[in-house]
C-alpha cells in the first residue's frame, strides 16, 4: 500500500539512485536520530539512564535484537567514557 504517485516514486528512487553510498548512509542515520526522539520523548521522564536507553532500544529494535546485546548497549557510562 502507498499514499504516493508513481510519478512521486520515480522521483524519490531517481533521488536515492543519484546518492552516493555516503549520502544514503547519512540519510539513513538521520531518520534513525528522529526516530530515536520520538520513542524518547515517549518515555516517562523518570526513566533516566540506561533504564531510559533500554526502552529505547527495546520500542526501536523490539525483538530483532537478543535481550542481552539490548541491555549491554543500554549500559554504557553518561559521560560517555569508558
């Protein structure tokens, strides 16, 4: 099912056929930072941390990720550093 012409479609292929790897990449990664937002703005504001992170990861990947690499990708420190 689509809500586009198939004028529109040739357009947007055209478009994704002229990126170079990169700019398809980069794309790709901006729509996933936007999902992120989303999902967490979603998320009760007490949920802080790799609590928060979790139910991220958990609403974006469902079950096409283990539970476990969840988790460990949830816990990681604040400041980043290792």
């Amino acid at each position: 099912m689509s809500d586009s012409s198939e004028a529109m479609l040739r357009i947007v292929r055209a478009r994704h056929a002229a990126m170079s790897p990169l700019e398809r990449m980069r794309a790709a990664a901006g729509l996933y930072d936007v999902a992120v937002r989303i999902v967490d703005s979603s998320i009760p504001d007490h949920v802080l941390g790799a609590d928060r992170r979790y139910a991220v990861f958990k609403r974006i990947h469902g079950d096409s990720m283990p539970e476990d690499a969840l988790r460990a990708a949830a816990c990681y420190p604040e400041d980043g550093k290792a």
